[in-house]
C-alpha cells in the first residue's frame, strides 16, 4: 500500500522557509511514490496550552482535527524553525495540545502513537536549525512517535530554493531524498505489518 505521509511546516510566517522546505520535502516524497498531505498550522489556529482551558472546555476542536488527520497518515514530515537554539513555541503547542489527546468519542485515542517521524530544518544561519533538532527530536519521542536518524538542515535558506521549489545545493538535496526515502521505507514497514 501506498504510505501516507503528512508535512507539516512549523512556521506561519510569510516568506517562511520552512514553508519553502516543507514544499520540496512534499515534491521528493510524491517524487518517491508516497501519498502527500502538506497542510498549514495557519488553518489550525490553537490557543496556548492550559490544563484549565483543558478541563474546562476541553481539547480544542482544531487540535482533535490535527489529531485525527496525524492518525490517518502513517508518517509525519515536521520542518522545524530554530528559535535560539530549540523548538518553536507555534510547534511545540501544536505538538502539546495534540499530546493530551486520549480519546476520540468512546474510544482510546493517541494520535502521535505509532507514527514515524522525519525531520527537517530551514534557517538562513550557517547551520540551518540543526541545533533545535536535537531538542525537537526528543519531544517527538517522548510523545510516542518514532523519529528516523536521517533529517535535513538547510542553511543560507534566503537563497537556497530554485523558482520550482526544489533545493538548489546538490549535497542538500541528497541529504532530503535520503530522509524523504528513509521515511517512506520505515512507513511501508508499519502499513505492511
Ligand atoms: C525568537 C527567535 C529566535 C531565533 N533563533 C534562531 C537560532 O537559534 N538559530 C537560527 O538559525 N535562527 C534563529 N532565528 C531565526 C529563524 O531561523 C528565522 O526567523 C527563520 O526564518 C524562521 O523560520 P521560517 O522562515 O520558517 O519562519 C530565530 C528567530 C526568532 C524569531
């Protein structure tokens, strides 16, 4: 069966580059056969996480459709900004609110659970937000998913894009169809088990 693979950008912002990545991630994934959804956390607006607003009124509606569009793809293409070394709060609140999800109706239901995880990054900085990686990694983990090794840092991202969308630096671009080949693999795995 074809893998569905969900890539998500974890900037709103104009311009964004990581925007710009998670549209070259989503070329070279379909480019490899996988089924792609890219979305925009700018259609899923959240409030910041709070455990009264949680128990109150509960998850918020559009962190349970997050939710349940992660639970219908069997991986996840996150393409993380480094903000002073880390994650992005409008990440890590998605990643949170989506985290406290148990149940759907009445039954039990962990939408991070399970899923496989590839991971990028796009900074104009020399070292293209690699250094917030090590720490989005390990929030992905500790939410229940599994994060492939492979990933992809773009630096000097200003003017790293052709007009097509696709990665100018060859070296860079092996570096996403390397992840991108990864993800689809260990996602083919999980739909044939
Ligand atoms: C609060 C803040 C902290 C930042 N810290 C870093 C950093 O540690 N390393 C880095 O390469 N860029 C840093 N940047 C610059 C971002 O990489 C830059 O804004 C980038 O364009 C964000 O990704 P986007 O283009 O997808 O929105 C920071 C930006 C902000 C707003």
């Amino acid at each position: 069966m074809t893998p569905r693979i969900l890539v998500l950008p974890g900037s709103n912002r104009n311009g964004s580059f990581n925007a710009a990545l998670a549209a070259a991630a989503s070329l070279e994934l379909a480019g490899q056969g996988a089924d792609v959804s890219r979305i925009s956390l700018a259609d899923y607006p959240l409030p910041l996480v709070d455990e009264n607003l949680r128990n109150e009124t509960g998850i918020p509606e559009n962190a349970v459709k997050l939710g349940r569009l992660i639970a219908a793809h069997s991986g996840v293409f996150l393409c993380c900004p480094e903000y002073n070394s880390s994650i992005p709060p409008l990440l890590k609140n998605m990643i949170d609110w989506v985290s406290l999800i148990t149940r759907d109706g009445d039954r039990p239901f962990k939408p991070w659970q399970g899923r496989y995880v590839a991971l990028g990054s796009a900074s104009n900085g020399k070292l293209g937000g690699i250094r917030g990686l090590y720490h989005v990694r390990s929030v992905m983990v500790n939410v229940g998913t599994q994060v492939i090794s492979e990933q992809c840092a773009v630096s000097g991202a200003a003017d790293a894009f052709e007009a097509d969308g696709r990665l100018k630096d060859e070296r860079t671009n092996a570096m996403l169809a390397n992840t991108c080949k990864s993800l689809i693999r260990h996602c083919a795995m999980m739909t044939a088990s």
